[in-house]
C-alpha cells in the first residue's frame, strides 16, 4: 500500500510527519496520541466548534483594529473563522474532548485548522506557517486561559438554551392535558395512600408549574455565563495583550454572537474561577430531579393496565418483552430517568473538578465543559422524546377514576367541618372494615341529610381552587 503523503511540523518536542491534507497539526497529532479518553471529540460538538471560530474571529478583529495583525492576514482568518462558524471542517476538531491541559489541546487544534484554512484562502500551502502561524498570528493577544473558558461560555449558554425550547414545548404539553382533563376527577395521593380528591388537571397542570419554574432558573443561571474573561491572556494580567484589547474583544464577540456579553471586572479572579459552571449544574441537576420525579409519577399513574393503577395510559410506543406476550413498557419516562441519573452524576463530577482547581487556574475545566455540554444535549434529546412520544399521547379512564372517588373512604375528610373530626374517623374505619361507601355509612347513622351531603360531595366543591389557580398556563 502506498504510504499516504505528509508534510513534516514541529513543536518542543522535536518533528513529526502529519497527514498532508489535514487542517489541524503537529500540536493536534499530539493530543489525538496522548487523550483516547471518550471517543467523542471536540468537532462532535459543534457549539463548542462555532464558539472557538467567534472568539479567533473577534480577537483577530480586535488585533487587526489595534495594529496587532495587518490586514491581509486578519481578513484571511477572519474568513476561516466565518467558515467554520458556518459549519465548515468540524471534522477536522479530532481532539477528544476531555483532555490534560486545561483546553490548551482544543485552542491548539483550533489554531491549527484556523491557520491552515487561512493559507489556502491566500493561496499558499497547508504548513506554510513562515507566513501565517497557528499561535503568532490566530493566538495573537490570546492564551488558552481566555479563549478556552469564553468559548464554554458561549457553546454552554447555546446548549442551554436548546434545553429551555424543549422544555417550554414539555410545559406547552402538559398545560394542554390539564385543560383536556380539567373535569376528571381522581383521588389524590400523599405517601402512595388514598388522600383528598382533586382532578387529573389539577394533577398535570402541577407539572407545567414546575417546568415555568425551571425554565425561568436556567435562564436565570445562563446569564452568568455572559461574563467573560477574554483578554485576560495567561493569569488574568492581560499580558502580552495591547492597551483596550479586552474590551475591544469582547464588544467584538458581543456583536458576533449576538449576546450581551461583557469582561469580568475582576481578570484574574474570573481566569481561576469556575463558579458560574457549578451554580448551573445545580440547577441542571433540578431540573433534572424534577423531571425525574414526574416520569416517576407517569410511571406509577400508568402501572396496570389491570394490577396497577392505571389512571392514565401512555401512548404504546414498542413491545415490552420478549417473553410476555400484550405488555407494554413505560420505556419514555424510563429513558428521561436514566438522563436524569446521569445528571445528578455530572453535578458530582463538576463539584469536584471546581474543587481542585488551584491557584490562578482550574485546569479541570475541560471534564466540567464535557458533563455540563453533555448532560444539557442529552437531557434535551430526552424531553423532546417525552413530549412527542409519551405526554401529547396520554389518555385517562373517566369512569374508573370517578368510580374510585365515590368509593374511597378520603371522602370522609371533606366531611369534617360539618360532623366533626372524631365522627369523620368513625364513618372512614367502618368503611375501611366494612367495604361500605362513606357517603352510604352518613346517610345511614343520620348525620346529615341527603342534599347536605351531596352538596358536600360535588366534585366541583371537592376540587376547588382560588380563581387565580385555575388556569395552568
């Protein structure tokens, strides 16, 4: 077989051959060698990718400005940057996205690819770095410490805010099920036992509640990510940076990415300090016990179809053995918990990398990018699925659940006010014993009169909310 050309780099290290049609370089071949952690790699990414191409792009826009880089070279990059923003040689961003070095092999690789594009837009070779360099002309005024934290940032707020979207279309979901089922009265439950009844809207309109709730949080969270540390080059000092760099660069990357994003007041604070990262994978990992809990619900609602609650059915999506013949499995909600695992998993993650951080650096800080990145994708796939594939599907038994009400001795507590506590409980044990219905066992010892009763019993008085409640979106 005939070897496949190369062209020859080098670094500290001494010389290395690296395939000839590569974008990325001697710096990237080492990495690729030195972290096969994941399997996934930083191209796989691609608001990470895109948010490396704004923060070159709006540092070579401020260094062009500021007489750092002349213009030939400046609009070359700036080109490339625009490419690769656009979606151009992801591929070529091979490094594996948990790494040693604090990002520095991703700001490398995305140099390299940066610089090579670069030179063929100006008509010279791959490698031809005597003209353009990866780090004297794409990292000029810059250091891993600053574009790698900027450039989370930005992917970050990105995934975020992908999640938000899905979970406003799971919110928009289960208000719409709350108004469908407003009128199926149920028992409600505290403690898995027969409490007071209120509706399966009531129910379902709770977790469109919840889900305004997070949604509001995770913005909330996401605009710390709009304070970044570009220009505070190596430890927060700016060196190696011009006069104004910092703030020219961050107005730059401000009107690129079109978020409002502004320098950290304090640099070298914000160079070493992962805060923002950890306050959001809290919130992440709310949001994520959150939804847990309401599949959980979904799950036991659904228990049956006939040994089970089944209060409500869930849309059938697959068979759900291999061996039982007709079952079918809560697969949906089932999924979105094992997401909701991984998350709370990723908090302990990024709890600790922040932890060991030291001095004017946290060199975690790429494991922190991967768990956050990766636990907001996957969470966002999976309320995607739980609203398309389970919550617009569900379906109720009007009549089994009315019949459990009119059965269920909790109707006794609605009697309290008029006959008294120790009277309640009389009514409640006899049924309880006796398999008598509550309603039957008043009516019968003439505590009160037909129509007081039923006028107690009404499901409308039974579930009644404050008028300001009662709409659930």
């Amino acid at each position: 077989m005939t070897p496949s050309p190369t062209r020859l780099e080098h670094d500290l290290l001494g010389e290395r051959d690296v395939p000839a049609d590569a974008y990325w370089g001697v710096h990237t071949l080492r990495a690729v060698e030195n972290f096969p952690i994941t399997g996934r790699t930083i191209g796989q990414d691609p608001h990470l990718v895109r948010a490396l191409a704004d923060v070159k792009r709006a540092a070579t826009e401020a260094n062009a400005d500021l007489g750092v880089l002349d213009r030939e070279r400046a609009d070359a990059i700036v080109a490339a940057c625009r490419e690769i923003a656009g979606g151009a040689l992801h591929e070529q961003f091979v490094v594996d996205v948990v790494q040693g070095g604090a990002g520095t092999s991703t700001n490398m690789n995305a140099n390299e690819v940066i610089a090579n594009r670069a030179l063929e837009i100006l008509g010279r070779g791959r490698g031809d770095y005597a003209f353009l360099h990866p780090n004297t002309h794409v990292n000029a005024s810059q250091s891993t410490n600053d574009v790698y934290p900027t450039a989370v940032n930005i992917a970050t707020r990105r995934w975020i805010f992908a999640l938000v979207a899905e979970l406003e279309r799971l919110r928009d979901a289960f208000a719409a099920k709350a108004v469908e089922f407003r009128d199926v009265v149920k028992m409600g439950r505290t403690q898995l036992q027969d409490a007071v009844p209120m509706t399966l809207g009531q129910e379902f309109a709770t977790y469109a509640v919840m889900l305004t709730e997070d949604v509001d949080r995770l913005r909330e969270s996401a605009d710390l990510l709009l304070e970044v540390n570009l220009g505070a080059t190596a430890v927060g000092t700016g060196l190696n940076a011009p006069v104004g760099y910092a703030a020219l660069a961050v107005a730059k990357l401000a009107e690129i990415t079109g978020y409002p994003l502004v320098s950290s007041p304090d640099l070298v604070e914000a160079t070493q300090d992962v805060g923002q990262f950890v306050h959001l994978s809290g919130v992440l990992k709310r949001v994520a016990v959150k939804l847990s809990k309401v599949c959980n619900d979904l799950r036991l609602l659904s228990s049956g179809p006939r040994a089970g609650l089944g209060e409500i059915k869930l849309p059938p999506v697959q068979a759900g053995s291999s061996i039982m013949p007709g079952k079918v499995n809560p697969v949906i909600p089932e999924v979105v918990n094992q997401v909701a695992f991984q998350i709370v998993g990723n908090d302990v993650t990024i709890s600790m990398a922040a932890e060991a951080g030291q001095l004017q650096l946290n060199a975690f800080e790429p494991v922190i990018a991967q768990r956050l990145t990766e636990g907001a994708r996957n969470l966002t796939h999976a309320v995607a699925v739980l609203t398309d594939r389970c919550v617009v599907g569900i379906t109720t038994d009007r009549a089994l659940l009315r019949a459990r009400v009119e059965n269920s001795i909790g109707l006794a507590t609605a009697l309290n006010p008029r006959i008294g506590y120790e009277a309640a409980t009389r009514i409640a044990l006899e049924a309880a014993h006796t398999g008598a219905s509550v309603a039957d066992l008043v009516l019968a010892s003439g505590l009160l009169a037909p129509e007081e009763l039923e006028e107690l019993l009404r499901p409308e008085n039974l579930t009644s909310l404050p008028s300001s409640q009662e709409n659930p979106r």
